[in-house]
C-alpha cells in the first residue's frame, strides 16, 4: 500500500470513522483515482483537502464508496422464495415482524421488501429499518420517486397498487413509504439493534474484505433473533455459515440458530 493511499485512509478514518483498510484495496484506489482524477487532484492526500472543505465533493466520495446500484426485485426468483417459503414460516405464531434492509442505497430494496410483507399481514404491522452510510441516498430514498426502469423486474401488482405515475417517473404511495424508517448507519461501525426477525443485506460484501466479512457477518448473526432469517445476494455465500451461529435455509438465505 503506498504511503499516499495509506495516511489517506487513515485520515478519513480518524475524520469520518469510515474505515476504508476494509474495502478490497485495488478495487477502492480504481474508483477513487478515477474521481480525484477527475476532479484534477493528483494524490489521495490532495484529494483529501478538496473533499475536507467541499461538502458536494464530500458527498460525491461517499457515493462513489459505496456504488449505489439498486432496483426493485433484483433477482426476482429470490424475492419469490422469500414470498413463498421464508416468511411464511417467519410470520407463523406472529402477525409483526422486525426487518431490516441493511445497505439499503436509494431504498428500492426497503419497499419491496415492505411490499412483499405486506401481501402476508397489514401494512399497518410491516415495519422495516433501512440503513445506509449515503445520506444523499438516503434522501432519495425517503422521496420514494423512480423511473420506470428501476421497476422492470416488479410484480404488476405492486405496481399497480403502489405507485401512481408522475410524469417519466413513478411516485411511492405516502402509505408505503411510511413504514419504512431510514437511517444513517455505517454498517462497519455502527452499533446495531438486536432481535430482528429478517435482515436483508445484499450485494454489500463483494466490496469488503476477508477480514472484514467475517466481522460484518458476526455482527448481522449478533442482530439476529433466534430463528432470524439473513438474505445475502446472489453473488454472496457464507462460507462455513456455523462459524456465525447460521445454517442453511435455501441458497441465500441463512437461518440464525436457536
């Protein structure tokens, strides 16, 4: 690692508690020498007192580090198992359940877990926590305004039922995007809540590092209530799942032990 991507990380750990030694270190220096490239900075350092006093260039870091790529129903026959066989088994003997969409990004992945848990209990009984390190994300997220595009792979009716057409856009239902709460979390670092039901993290750990997954994956484990469900994505594995206390339910999804 050379001593200018090395006293770069370690300032922005000590300034943000972002911690960027986690993230695969080719893979990171890539995307943020193209940026400060871009921004005609020459050294990681350089870069740093640029973004230290430009809140928009500050923003443009965050989410450049944490590639926000998303869309509703990514992977649709994922979303179905989790429909058909994962939370019916979670809901048998309680009619709420504790959720969280963890790496959330601009919330396309919240509300259709919401969606989907609403067609099995009231929405008044669905309530998920969404949490991201992007507050620029997280913004666009709560207006809950997307195009059409980002809905290709989404169910007609939750279309239908959800969403009222804006224009080249789709706007949320007021009633939907209520039950989603989000939050501005570095999933790092931040000390999660305890005792939830269905974690859903997905194509989060492909940017980490072993050290870092292994950590992450303890502490989702910890998060979990006995019997808790956690959804990887579809390029994710847990490797040696009891490791964490977890077992295997189907490909992707990991039940926590009792």
């Amino acid at each position: 690692m050379s001593d200018d991507y090395s006293n770069f990380i370690q300032i922005i750990k000590q300034q943000t508690g972002i911690d960027l030694s986690l993230y695969k270190e080719a893979q990171m220096k890539r995307r943020l020498t193209s940026l400060y490239e871009k921004r005609g900075h020459s050294s990681f350092m350089g870069y740093y007192d640029a973004i230290s006093f430009n809140e928009l260039f500050f923003k443009e870091f965050l989410e450049r580090i944490t590639i926000n790529v998303s869309e509703f129903y990514r992977n649709p026959q994922r979303w179905e198992a989790l429909d058909n066989r994962i939370l019916p088994n979670l809901l048998k003997g309680k009619p709420k359940l504790a959720a969280w969409s963890a790496g959330c990004s601009t919330g396309e992945e919240a509300y259709s877990l919401a969606m989907i848990m609403s067609k099995r209990t009231s929405l008044t009984n669905v309530s998920v926590l969404a949490t991201d390190i992007d507050e620029n994300a997280l913004q666009k997220a709560k207006m809950g305004l997307y195009s059409n595009r980002l809905l290709t792979d989404l169910p007609e009716s939750f279309k239908e039922k959800y969403f009222i057409k804006q224009g080249m856009f789709y706007k949320l239902s007021n009633e939907l995007i209520n039950q989603v709460i989000f939050d501005r979390q570095n999933i790092l670092t931040s000390t999660f809540n305890s005792q939830f039901d269905l974690i859903v993290c997905r194509n989060v750990m492909i940017y980490f590092t072993e050290e870092a997954k292994y950590l992450l994956y303890q502490k989702l484990s910890d998060a979990l209530s006995p019997g808790g469900i956690l959804f990887v994505g579809s390029t994710e594995q847990v490797v040696n799942p009891s490791k964490y206390r977890l077992s295997v339910v189907e490909p992707f999804f990991y039940r926590k032990q009792s």
